[in-house]
C-alpha cells in the first residue's frame, strides 16, 4: 500500500461508518452513539477529508490514476452525504390556505419569570392548537387570560399542556413511569376528529433506545386503544430512527416530508439534533413543517401543518 492509501484510509472509513450507522440507526443499543453524531458534521468532515487529499495530491503531483481515484472518492462521499442528510433540511415553501396547523414545544418547566416570554412565544406560533410537553408556569401572570384573549382554551392532561382554538374533545394522561409520559388528546377539526399521543420520553444517554422502546410499547397494550393519527413530542430519539417505527407504524416523520429550512431541534442555539418531532398517519399527512426558535426554553418548536386525504369512490 503506497503513501496515497494510507492518507485516504481514515476518510474512507469514516465514509464507512456514515452509511453504515444511516442504515442500522439506533436498532443495536452498542452502535446507536455513532448514529447520534450529527449527520451533518460527520457527512462534512468526510467531504472536506477527500476535498483536501484531492488538493494535495495536485499540489504534491500525484499520479493522475491517483487524483482520479481521489475525485470517484469525492464523489462518492458526496453522494453518500446528500443521502444522509436529506431529511436534515428541507426547500422554502408557502404555509398552504385551509391547513390545520398544529405546534409543539417543550417549555422546560417555565418559571413564573417566563411566563410572559413563553405565551409571547405560543402567540407567534398562529396555530389552530399547540401540545406544549412540561409548561411548568408559563400560564401564570395572566398568561391563560392571553391565550383566552385570542380564542384559546386549556387543558392539562398530565405533564402537558394542550392549548387549543377548535374543540378538545378528550384530553387524558394514560402512561406516566420510569420517565416515560405519553397523554391522549382529542381536537375537533375542520377535517373531523383528530387523535394526538402526546410522548416524553428520556434522556439517558446509556439506555438503548430499541430494546426500551419495543418495552414501553408493550406495556401500554392494554391501555393504549387504536392508533393515534399524530404522534408528537420530545422523544429524546434523533429523526430517522428505527425505534421510532415501534411506537408509531407506518407514521411518516412531518419534517423528513414537507420541512422547510433547518430541522434540528436541540439545543435551541445551536441545534444538532431533530429530537423533537411529529409523526403523521395517514389519512392525515404534513403539508408543511417548520422549526422556529421560540426564543427561550432549551428546545425548538414545531410547526406543522396538516390535512386530511378524502377517500375518493372509485
């Protein structure tokens, strides 16, 4: 193995291991901190690796079977990274007239100094109803008045918060141990009823994120009824993974389709992560998804904007 190999092998397999824990995700608990690296920060470091050996080997005068080698690796790297990150982002477009916009944010048990900057931040959502994980204070100092003010209602099953213009037809904490909550709500919409699972779920880095999940789910079968048509929350669980197909199947993430801009979501300044998310079932599905900074908490919102597939008779 001459010197240009040895220069190449630590890029390629970084290559390697991008695509690889792309496929494998989070299902082994052994492998899942590698699918936790930022897609993005990874897939770059690849590209910038083969863009600069390729730079070198110009400058150094490398063979031209070696600088086409390098330029197929380039290539690759960059197929490979679009690949990878494809979900991580997505292009501008137009919040479509007639959608249910449906907001999510976990406020981090707000205090009562919050509570102002946190109903400011609700307000700027213009959604037709909000699932806020953990609202601590944030409706204190008036702030429930505000949100009645502008057509809200309020309901708190369990540790969240359902905010809400059209009807709640049942709102209802169902599952609450060992860190793990998930609530049922119920809206009244202008495409018929639409049935939330509002989920928290833990942080530890340490636990495996398939194995618990695939036991969380197993002990609400009894209790958990048919399948909701939106999952949303903080799932300490990044987009894309395989555990998330347990607790939600055949959902579709709503960023991963129809996201607009940047869709990390933690930590709300520099956001890496897409930890906080909305699974859609069908007939419902995402026109638009967005995430903003709320300007406060230590997580990002969501914005997601939803309709409802009307059977054709054929």
């Amino acid at each position: 193995m001459n010197g240009a190999r040895y220069w190449k092998l630590p890029f390629a397999l970084l290559l390697v291991t991008l695509a690889a824990s792309q496929i494998v995700t989070d299902f082994f608990g052994a492998t899942q901190f590698v699918w936790w690296i930022p897609r993005v920060l990874l897939a770059g470091s690849v590209v910038l690796g083969f863009a600069l050996l390729l730079a070198i080997a110009s400058i150094a005068r490398w063979s031209a079977l070696e600088r086409k080698r390098l330029w197929a690796w380039l290539a690759l790297s960059v197929a490979i990274s679009v690949w990878c990150t494809w979900t991580d982002w997505g292009f501008v477009r137009a919040r479509p007239a007639g959608a249910f916009r449906l907001a999510h944010w976990n406020a981090c048990h707000a205090g009562n100094g919050e509570a102002v900057a946190c109903v400011d931040a609700m307000l700027s959502f213009d959604a037709d109803a909000m699932v806020i994980t953990d609202p601590g204070a944030s409706f204190s100092h008036d702030g429930a008045q505000r949100l009645a003010a502008a057509g809200y209602q309020i309901m708190q099953p369990g540790s969240f918060a359902i905010v809400s213009r059209v009807p709640i037809l049942h709102a209802q904490p169902l599952f609450s141990a060992r860190g793990r909550v998930l609530s049922r709500i119920e809206l009244l919409t202008a495409f018929g009823p639409l049935r939330i699972e509002a989920v928290d779920l833990p942080s530890e880095t340490t636990l495996p994120r398939y194995a618990s999940m695939v036991l969380f789910v197993a002990s609400m079968a009894e209790i958990r009824g048919p399948l909701a048509d939106i999952v949303v929350g903080d799932f300490n669980i990044t987009r894309g993974s395989a555990s998330l197909s347990v607790l939600a199947p055949n959902a579709r993430d709503a960023f991963a389709s129809v996201g607009v801009g940047w869709g990390g979501t933690y930590p709300r300044r520099w956001p890496f992560w897409a930890i906080d998310q909305t699974l859609v079932r069908e007939p419902w599905q995402a026109v638009r998804a967005q995430i903003v900074d709320p300007g406060r908490s230590r997580h990002r919102a969501q914005l997601v904007d939803l309709m409802k597939r009307v059977a054709t008779p054929e």
